[in-house]
C-alpha cells in the first residue's frame, strides 16, 4: 500500500474520532464556563454555550481538512431544500398524531423544559441554541463524518447512511433520532447537490421551524 493511502486512512480516523469527541470537549467546556461564570443553571443556557463551544471547534476542524465547502459554485438546489422541509413537517406530524413523541420520557422532558421558558433573555438564548447547534451540526455530520467515512465507504449513499446514523446517536433519544435518521439523509443530498451551504440553510430553517411548532 502507498504512503498516501495510510495517510489517508489516517486522517479519516482522526475526523472520526473527532465527530465522537468534539462534543464532548465542548460539553466539558461549557460545564466549566457555567461553573466560573454563574449564568443561571438552566438546560437551556447551558445548551446554548454548548453549541456554540461545538460550532466553532467543528468549523475549525473542517477548515483544517482544505476543503471547508464555503464558497460553492453549484447554484442552490431549491427543490431539495422544499422537500425536506415538508420532510421534516410530514415527519412530526406523523410523531405528533401517533402519540409517539410524548410517550418517549427523555424526549418529553427536554420539550416540556423548552415549552416552560418566557422572557426575551430565554427566547435569544433559544435562538442562538436553535442557530448555533444548525450550523456546527452540519460542519460536524455533513462535513467532518462524510470526510472521514470517505475513504472506507466509497458509494454516495453509504457515506449518507453512515452520517445519518451518526447524527442520529448524537441526539441522544429515540424520538429525534427517527427524526434525525431521515432528515440526516436528506442534508447529505442538498450537501451533494449545492454544497454544505445547503445542508446548513435547511438545518436552520428546520430548526427555526421547531421554536414556533
């Protein structure tokens, strides 16, 4: 085998064992912050400095591979970006009429505590969480993951399948992970047709979407 090849092989690990361990330093992180600089102990706040900790390690680590994806000569794919917004409402309406969503005890604890909050200062917490987390989720899955998977699944599809399941494991509950599964399919496709901008404009929208569903 060449030089090149366990360079590569290398270098895919790293990006691997970096979509595991980002997210861990930045929880630890912004434990410590919230711990040094009382900020309210709340879930919310606490997500909120995670995210942001997660999106800047995740666009640092993504830039370090050469190819960031930022500037895209693809023209945007409209198409795509619709359906999986319809996508993602056809799928909580379907979690929603089922009764499935409440009968998930992790889900329901973590939508009943956004559901409590009031005020502006919650409502821009909210936001930079909803937007942040949008942002280093997709540099992290759609960016970091696919890269390192690259080199040991070869077709487009594994490498989506592969993505899709990961960032399904992140969210942490059976509820958003069927919701993360599919969803996560469809990111890899707008990221393929126009770049990780599209991914990062439907991950937005869709998590802008949830803080008025």
């Amino acid at each position: 085998m060449s030089v090149g090849f366990w360079e590569g092989k290398r270098h895919s690990i790293a990006d691997l064992l970096a979509v595991f361990f980002l997210p861990l330093g930045a929880n630890l992180a912004a434990s410590l912050l919230l711990k040094l600089f009382p900020l309210g102990e709340t879930a919310l706040r606490f997500n909120a400095t995670y995210q942001g900790c997660l999106l800047f390690a995740a666009f640092a680590w993504y830039r370090q591979g050469g190819k960031s994806g930022v500037r895209e000569e693809r023209s945007f794919p409209w198409r795509c970006f619709a359906g999986t917004l319809c996508l993602y409402l056809l799928l909580m309406l379907l979690l929603d009429r089922s009764g499935f969503a409440m009968s998930d005890r992790l889900y329901r604890s973590g939508a009943g505590a956004l559901r409590s909050l009031g005020g502006r200062a919650a409502r821009a917490t909210l936001m930079i969480y909803a937007l942040c987390g949008a942002v280093a989720e997709e540099f992290l899955f759609r960016g970091v993951s696919e890269r390192g998977l690259d080199v040991f699944l070869r077709r487009p599809w594994q490498l989506a399948c592969g993505s899709a399941f990961l960032f399904a494991l992140y969210h942490g509950n059976l509820t958003q992970g069927l919701l993360a599964f599919p969803l996560g399919l469809a990111f890899s496709r707008l990221k393929a047709r126009g770049g990780i901008r599209a991914s990062v404009a439907a991950h937005l929208s869709i998590n802008l979407l949830a803080l008025f569903l």
